[in-house]
C-alpha cells in the first residue's frame, strides 16, 4: 500500500502545479468578455465579494476565541412559563448532556413568546435542585424587567449559603437591547447607563464574576439584519456598557471582563464562522485603543430564529445543525439551538432531545472543537473575515458619529439600514433567488402534524415609554409562504379539500413533464394541490378533465414550441369552460397574443412567487 501510494505521488509530481492564473485564462476562454463578475461572483447583502475559487493564505494566523480542543457549553433553554415545568426540564437536560442553562423571561430577546416570569418565587422554583455552584453555566435573557432576575438568583444563592465566585452566571444585562426590541425605554440613555453599572457593581460586590452586560447582537439578525450590520451593532452597544461602567468608576481593564457578546448563527455557514471571527478581531482592536492586550472575548451563539420555519419542520434540524458547526467551528464559547418545533409552539421533550443532542453529536462524535480556529488559512474564510471587518468597522464608525448605539436607534439609523436589508432579504425568497427547502421550494402538502406543549403565552411590556422609536421587531422569512399555506388549510377544514390548480398539460411528456413539475412546486409553496395527468391527446379530453378537478384555475404546460401551436386554442376552450388560464414558462415574444386571449398570469423562474400565488388565491379561495 504504502509503495503504491508512492508511486502516485511520484506520478502526481511530474506534472508542473496548476496556478490561478491558469484557472483564470481557461475560465475568460469560456466567458464572454466582462461575464466573470456577473456569473461567477457572489455578493452578500453587504455587498462582501464571494469568489469562485481561492489561494490558501499561508501567512494567515489563528484567531484566538475559545481554547484549543476545549468544548463550547450546550446551553438548553429554560422558557417555559410554568416553573415547576421549567425545572423538571432542566434537572432532565443537565442529567443528559447539557452543560449549561438559558434562562429565557418573558419579553426577551430570545423567548419567542414564552418564557419565565420575572419573579423571585417563579426563579427559585425554576432552578431548584439546581446546584450553582457546580460548574453548571447560566445565561440570562432577562428581558425588560432586568434587574429583577439578577437580584433575584443573587438572593437565592445568598440564601442556600452558597458562594457567588463559585458560581457560572452571565447575567446577561442589556438595557439597549430591550429597548431596540420594545421600540423604547422608560428612561434615558443617561439614566439608563448609570442603572446598568450602579447594578453590575451591586453584583460585582456581591462577589459574582460575571460577565453581567451582554452585547446581544441577535435582535438585530431576528429583524433581518445583514452581518455587519449584526457586527457594528454588537461592537456600539460594547462600547456604549465599557463606557458606562468607565464613568462609574470601574477600571477599563476590570470593566471589559463584565462584558460578553450574544450573536446568531445561521445555516449560511462560512458568513455565520467568519462573523464570529471578524467579532473577535474588532473587539481586539477596540481593546487595543483602550490601551489593553487584547483577550478572548466570550461569544454566546444561539441558532437563528429567522430561518425557521413552521412548515415541513424537520427541515429545521438540518438548519440548526448547520448553525451549530458554524458557531462551534467559529469559536462561540457557548451554543443554544431552538429546537425544530419553535416556530409552532413551545417545544417537546422530543424536540428539546434534538437540539440537546445535535450538540453532543457535534461535540463528542464529531469531534469539532478538537482544533482551535480550524478554518484559519482557508482562502475563503480569511478573505470574507478581512471582508467583514472591513464593513463592520465602518458601520461602527458610523453609528459613533450618530453618539452611540442608543443614540442611533432614537434617530431611527438602525433601524433603517436593518429595514433595507430585510426587504432584499424577502424580495430574494419571493423571487426564488434564495430558498427555504420545505417551504418556498418543495413543499410537502401532506405533511403530519407535529406534537408541541399547549401553554399560554405570557404577557411582558414596558408600562410606560419615556424614549420611543421605531423597534427592530423580530420575523421569520417563511412568514409569507406560511400565511398562504394558513388560507390553504382554512379552505380544507370548510370544505373537506385544498384548492386545486388543473395542470393542463398538452404535447407528450417531453414536453410537457419539466414545466408541469416546476408549476406542482410552484402551486404548492402556497398551499395550492396541483391536479396531475399525463397529458392529452384530444383537446376535447383535456377539457373533460378539467371539469371533472371542480377547480376555477388552469395552467398550461408544455414547451415553447406546443405553445406556439396549441397554446392560443387550448386557451380559448379552457376559458370556455370556465377556467381563469395561467402559462408555465416566460411568454417571450407570445405574451401580447396570449393577454388578449385571456391568459390571466405567468409562471416563471424569476417571477414574484409570492405575489403570484396570493393572486391565483383570490382565484381558487373565492
């Protein structure tokens, strides 16, 4: 074997090394002149430059984040509203793999509707039988009634004699974060920044290690964020505590070690790993011009709430097992993933069980933290890092010169660019240049319902708003397929069936299977059963057929050159029998013919799949 493998080394070696600039002259031979960006380039929604192919960066040096062969803790959350359940829960996720808790309250960034009441009887419930000072990590998302939280495990750690340096507890304090997400605050930034260090210094007193003030960057990915906008955003709200905790008196270099960054990891791996990394860069560079050495900052990542998906959710676990390599590859210190189910409803044990294992499989059998910033080097992964910190340093820059995070959410700045963003981000869906498996493309009509904990909601607000702007509300980007697939199933249970689109399918199958497939998709991202055939002979049959599908809406498939001779004919006899006629395909130099023959709509890659679909509900759903 080892003589054989030799020899074809030796024979690889005889041939000279292929060189970019090869690649490149072969590929210009192929393209047009100018074609190389246009089809070969990738751009992110920060305009970032993703190219075909890359040289390794030999001079590239790891970037320090979490401890070489060290494993990031498996946060399981902890949300749901009724204490003694949330408790039950989290002694079974501790006694199964987790290595630490997500305590989610109520309003908070990451309870998602649910989560636990701001109370110190609700907390001591909670996490009782709960040793805290075994080695066990708690994160809180406190949400709007902030201090409560602390206050209260802060008392309930005094309270079974324990000591608080002992314990593991990010407090996760984030004053501008909930009022990004409420759309407000009850007071000042003035005010608000000497309550958030007169708070860490009470706890601080108390003996806790912290960190206390978290840099919770997620509120600005739920909202549709871009990466760097997720970057500078995490970077202003870290300077803005630094600051605050500089004016009360805490050294800089105490007062950085209160502060930890909070980040969303997604299934678009590469920009989730070089987001974590260009963080901890940009950290360090701010850490410099404080006049420190630079240390690790803790990054805690959660899977992203925007890419779930109600429909077809087992599609999630792929997502979040994607995000979650990412996070941990990137170097996240901590990792929380929202189990499959989330979108629908407070989740199961079963679905609490996969997100708890998706981690332990990726950790223990996978093995992905045995190497500190694997992805160093990587000609990709170095250049989109360069990349991204190069955007997010400059949009940090500019939300300083609008005076800082709160400053630049109160004139709307934030807001604004995360607005932009997520109106690409939904136009992309909506013309089917980005997808969503299971939803926007190969949606399941028959999909099975899945099983979710039936609790009520609890309710959490600011009373009163003495700051007030436009918040950085949360969404998923299945939203408007999902609302589709609502009407749909509202429509089943009046009349017992879906509504139905006749494929009108003329020509043999040749002809008619490619577009007669992409129209069955098509229909069904929105609910809409396709009435399937193979084809038609007789125009007389095809007619027949669409009066026996009880359905009001046609659409023709075949090829291009059946239409030129059909289309016009089998139009007129659909509309004759009753059928509004749609087309599967691009009209080209057909279309004016077709319109004045009735046609009422066009299905094609690149068409507004959304608008069409809610046009040909207003059809079938009359």
């Amino acid at each position: 074997m080892t003589e054989k493998l030799n020899d074809e080394l030796a024979l690889a070696a005889g041939f000279p090394a292929a060189t970019y600039e090869e690649w490149r002259k072969l590929v210009d031979e192929v393209l047009k002149r100018g074609d190389f960006d246009s089809k070969l380039i990738a751009r992110t929604y920060d305009r970032l430059r993703i190219e075909p192919l890359y040289r390794r960066n030999p001079d590239a040096r790891p970037i320090i984040g979490r401890a070489p062969g060290a494993g990031w803790a498996i946060m399981q959350r902890v949300d749901h509203p009724q204490s003694e359940t949330a408790n039950s829960q989290a002694l079974h996720d501790l006694a199964n793999g987790a290595t630490g808790l997500a305590l989610e309250f109520a309003g908070s960034s990451g309870a998602h509707g649910y989560g636990l009441a701001a109370e110190q009887e609700t907390i001591a419930r909670a996490l009782e039988q709960i040793d805290l000072e075994s080695g066990i990590a708690i994160d809180v998302d406190p949400g709007p009634q902030a201090k409560k939280p602390a206050e209260a495990i802060a008392a309930l750690l005094e309270g079974r004699g324990g000591a608080p340096s002992a314990s593991i507890i990010r407090f996760g304090l984030d004053p501008i974060g909930t009022a990004a997400l409420a759309g407000g605050a009850e007071h000042d930034w003035d005010r608000l920044e000497r309550e958030l260090a007169a708070t860490i210094t009470k706890l601080k007193k108390q003996g806790f290690e912290g960190p206390f003030a978290a840099a919770d960057a997620r509120v600005v990915h739920n909202a549709g964020g871009s990466e760097a906008q997720e970057i500078a955003y995490a970077l202003a709200v870290a300077t803005a505590y630094l600051r605050a905790l500089a004016a009360k008196g805490i050294a800089i270099e105490i007062a950085r070690g209160m502060l930890y960054f909070r980040i969303s990891a997604d299934a678009d791996q590469f920009l989730t790993i070089c987001k974590l990394r260009a963080l901890r860069k940009l950290w360090a560079r701010i850490e410099e011009a404080c006049g420190l050495n630079p240390r690790p900052a803790f990054i805690a990542a959660e899977t992203a709430w925007r890419m779930m998906t109600r429909r077809d959710p087992y599609v999630n676990i792929l997502r979040t097992t994607i995000a979650v390599a990412a996070a941990g590859l990137g170097g996240a210190n901590a990792v929380t993933v929202l189990p499959f189910t989330m979108a629908l409803g407070l989740p199961d044990a079963f679905a609490r069980r996969l997100a708890r294992n998706t981690q332990l499989v990726l950790l223990e059998e996978a093995n992905l933290a045995r190497v500190g910033d694997p992805a160093a080097g990587s000609g990709a992964v170095e250049d989109l890092t360069e990349q991204l910190c190069r955007a997010g340093w400059s949009q940090f820059q500019e939300l300083e010169k609008a005076g800082g995070a709160f400053a630049a959410l109160e004139r709307g700045k934030i807001q604004g660019n995360v607005a932009a963003v997520k109106a690409q981000r939904q136009a992309a869906l909506a013309f089917r240049q980005e997808a969503l498996i299971g939803t926007t493309e190969y949606a399941d009509l028959a999909e099975l319902p899945v099983a979710i904990t039936e609790v009520s909601q609890p309710t959490s607000c600011i009373a009163h708003k003495k700051v007030q702007f436009e918040p950085l509300a949360s969404f998923r980007l299945a939203e408007p397929f999902e609302e589709l697939r609502d009407a749909s199933d509202q429509v089943r249970s009046r009349s017992g069936a879906r509504p139905k689109v006749f494929l009108a399918n003329i020509g043999s199958i040749a002809e008619f299977g490619t577009r007669a497939t992409f129209a069955a998709n098509f229909f069904a991202a929105g609910g809409i059963e396709a009435v399937a055939n193979d084809g038609f002979s007789h125009r007389e049959e095809l007619i027949a057929a669409y009066k026996r599908s009880g359905t009001g809406l046609a659409c023709l498939c075949s090829s291009d050159q059946v239409y030129a001779r059909e289309a016009l004919p089998t139009i007129e006899a659909l509309r004759a029998a009753g059928a509004s006629v749609w087309i599967a395909g691009r009209p080209g130099r057909l279309e004016p013919a077709l319109q004045r023959a009735g046609v009422s709509g066009f299905i094609f890659a690149g068409c507004d799949v959304i608008a069409a679909l809610r046009a040909a509900h207003s059809l079938v759903t009359a």
